[in-house]
C-alpha cells in the first residue's frame, strides 16, 4: 500500500509533464513554394527550358523516322531503294534511341542541379523558420501521405518560407512565368490537401 500511495504522485507529474512535451509540427511544401514563389520559378525555369530543348530534338528525330517509314511503304520504291530507306531507317532508330538516353541523361542532371540549388537556399531558412516558431518536427508534404490536414495550419509554415525565400531572391532578376505543365515527378503540381 505504501509503494501504491508513494507511486501514485509520481504518476500525476510523469502525466502532467508528458503533456508539457507535445512536440510542435509543421508541414513544408515544396512544390507550393516552387510555384508561388519568383525565386522557386527562377530555378525551375532553367529545368524546363532543358525539357522543352529535348523534347523538340526528340519530335525532330521522332518526324525524320516517320518520314523515312513512308517512303518504305510507296509503292513506286525499288527493291534497292527498299534496301536503302530500310538501313536509313534502323540507323535513324538508332540514332532516336540514343537520343533518348541522351536526353534523359541530360535531364536528370540538370534536374539534380536544379534541386540541388533549391535545396541549398531553402534549406537554411526552413531551418531558421522551424527555430524561430520552436517546432522540433517539419513534414515534407507529399501527395498521398497525409490523410488529413487543416489546410490553413498545413500552409502556414510554408506560406512563411515563401516570404523569406523570395526576399533573399537575387534583385533585378526577372521573374519566371510559371509552366503549365510539371517537368516531372518532383515539379508536379502540388496537391491542394483537404480541409
């Protein structure tokens, strides 16, 4: 009885401090910040111009192959005219298939770049923002993983990385429009979380 009795005010201060220790969240979101921000725009405008540049290589060779497989199927070719277009035509699909790889090389590492940039600037301030509030837990939001969230509480913390990643924004810069469609999986559009 005694132990119960010398337990029992321990339990209400290990109770009373657990609630004194409710970590303190926030949720970053990254492609909010990217698209609502000049900075976030100036950055990723260098990666789509890189995937508009590649894409219109692609489309060029992609004609050239098409081109090349009508000429195949005229009807008025020769047997060795045949022949010919046949080897121009595996040569061009070739040539389209190291493009490709090329291509994609060429993206990914101007993409790395590019994020790498980001990354190097808004890191600091996330951390100096998540200081200043005294939070001890930053999310990254991304699509999928959070079932709820109070949509005014979620954008927050980003809507204030925003402010001071725009106002350390090299001055005299241009803004960047922003692009109509995502350069890819982590440019895409961010997802408004429900309220």
């Amino acid at each position: 009885m005694r132990i119960l009795n010398a337990l029992l005010p321990l339990a209400a201060v290990v109770s009373l401090s657990a609630q004194d220790i409710t970590p303190k969240i926030a949720v970053f979101i990254p492609d909010r910040l990217i698209a609502n921000t000049v900075r976030g725009r100036q950055l990723f405008a260098e990666l789509e111009v890189v995937k508009k540049n590649l894409e219109e290589k692609l489309k060029a060779k992609g004609e050239e192959g098409a081109r090349l497989q009508a000429q195949l199927q005229s009807p008025s070719i020769s047997d060795a005219g045949k022949e010919q277009i046949t080897k121009q035509l595996r040569d061009a699909d070739y040539e389209f298939k190291k493009l490709q790889e090329d291509s994609q090389a060429e993206f990914q590492k101007t993409q790395q770049k590019v994020f790498g940039q980001f990354q190097q600037e808004v890191g600091p301030i996330v951390d100096a923002v998540a200081k200043e509030q005294k939070i001890q837990l930053v999310l990254q939001y991304q699509q999928g993983l959070i079932a709820y969230g109070e949509e005014a509480w979620m954008l927050a913390f980003t809507n204030e990385v925003a402010k001071r990643f725009d106002a350390k924004a090299p001055a005299g810069q241009p803004a960047a429009k922003p692009a109509a469609a995502p350069a890819a999986k982590p440019a895409a559009k961010p997802a408004t979380p429900k309220k």
